[in-house]
C-alpha cells in the first residue's frame, strides 16, 4: 500500500511539473518521468509531455519509442507507427520500435479483404501478438492486468524459442528490450533461464557478442555475476 502511494505521489508531483514550461534535465530523466506517466495509465499526459520533450531532444530514439508507446496505449495507432518510424530512421536497431511496427503491420494486415487468407500465413508467434493485441482493444483497462499477464508469458515464450534455436543475436535483443522498458522481473526470469543452460562464463560470453552498447552490457553482466552472488544458479 505505501508503495502505491508514493507511485501515485510521483505520478501528481510530475503532473504539475507538467503544467510549467520548463526545459527537461536531460534526456534520461525525461525517459524516467515519461515511463512513470505511461506505466501509470497517464497516457495522455504522457503524450502532452514527450511531445515537449521530442522537440528538446529530437535526436533521442528512445524518447521518441516512449511517445509512439504513450499513442499506442491510448488507441491512436496510425500516430504510434509514424513515432516508431521516426525513431528506426535514428536508430535503426531500436528493437522495441521495430517491434511494435511489426505488431501494428500485422493488425493493419488482417483486417484488408483477404483477411483469412493473410491470417492462414501468419506465423504463431504474430498470431499471439494479434490475440494481445484484439484484447486489449476489446476490454481496454478493464483487463489490463490479466493482458499484461499474457504478453509477458508470450514474450518470454518467444525469447526461450529463439534461445534453444541458437538464435541468440535475436533472443539478446529481447533482453535489451526488457533493460530499455525497465521490465526487471521478466529480465531477471530470462536470467534464470540462460542460467539453466549455460554456464557462466557461456552467458558472459554470449552477452560480449551480442549486446549492442556497452551500457547495456554493463548492467546485464552485472545482473547475471549478482543472480550467482546471490545463489540463484540451478545447476548447483
């Protein structure tokens, strides 16, 4: 309950820092304070914000993410993949925007006159995102937990295939995307699942070949040295 509190402290204090024109810190701390507005189901307010902080930063491939995330939460999808685009023509490995794009294409696909046709040639894994996709459009926040429950179990169902394929440049995108979206819970279960078929050093290995910057393989090495710290190795 206390921490409910604060999120919701957090989330009234930065609505009213919204309210005054002021220039953002830095890009990192717009990332922050737009991902508490979106996670917090402000997506309005979250929209009204990163249109701001786009325009002070508009080289910043993952504010831009944020905002087409912000549009895509409050249904206005054409917006969202024109964020996302934006976002790949600066970065063209920003896996989460490449992602969503596919989702949307996929939506977009299945609804022209050869619907059924096209629907027979998706493959499982876009089916279970189109399936995500029609709930939340059809129940909206009502079942926002039990969605939010099925989109982790597919993402993580889709990292382990790419995993045990041997498609690891793929499935340590994966990680990146649950590093850049702050999602530590089902990072550290992809943790633990590596844990399970590798040994250490193999881990550390795959993660020097296949993480994109050095940010990000600086807190993944760490996450995995404290997850055997702290005795969370199941081969043991």
């Amino acid at each position: 309950m206390n921490a409910i509190c604060y999120r919701g402290f957090l989330v009234c204090l930065l609505l009213a820092v919204l309210c005054q024109p002021v220039a953002h810190a830095s890009p990192k701390v717009a990332i922050v304070e737009a991902q508490i507005l979106i996670e917090s189901g402000e997506y309005e307010e979250a929209i009204r914000y990163l249109e701001n902080a786009t325009v002070q930063y508009p080289g910043n491939d993952m504010l831009l993410s944020l905002y087409g995330d912000a549009l895509y939460e409050n249904k206005q999808i054409a917006e969202a993949e024109v964020a996302f685009r934006r976002a790949l023509e600066i970065n063209p490995l920003n896996a989460l925007a490449a992602r969503r794009i596919e989702v949307i294409r996929s939506i977009y696909d299945a609804s022209v006159s050869e619907q059924a046709q096209q629907l027979e040639e998706l493959t499982l894994d876009k089916l279970f995102d189109l399936i995500a996709m029609a709930m939340a459009f059809a129940l909206g926040t009502v079942m926002s937990k039990y969605l939010r429950k099925f989109s982790d179990w597919n993402f993580m169902r889709r990292s382990r295939k790419l995993f045990l394929k041997g498609d690891y440049d793929d499935f340590v995108d994966l990680l990146e995307i649950q590093l850049s979206t702050n999602e530590l819970k089902p990072l550290r279960r992809s943790i633990h699942f590596m844990q399970e078929q590798m040994s250490q050093d193999e881990i550390m290995t795959l993660l020097n070949r296949y993480v994109n910057t050095e940010d990000n393989l600086h807190t993944l090495t760490r996450m995995v040295r404290l997850s055997y710290a702290h005795g969370d190795n199941p081969n043991t």
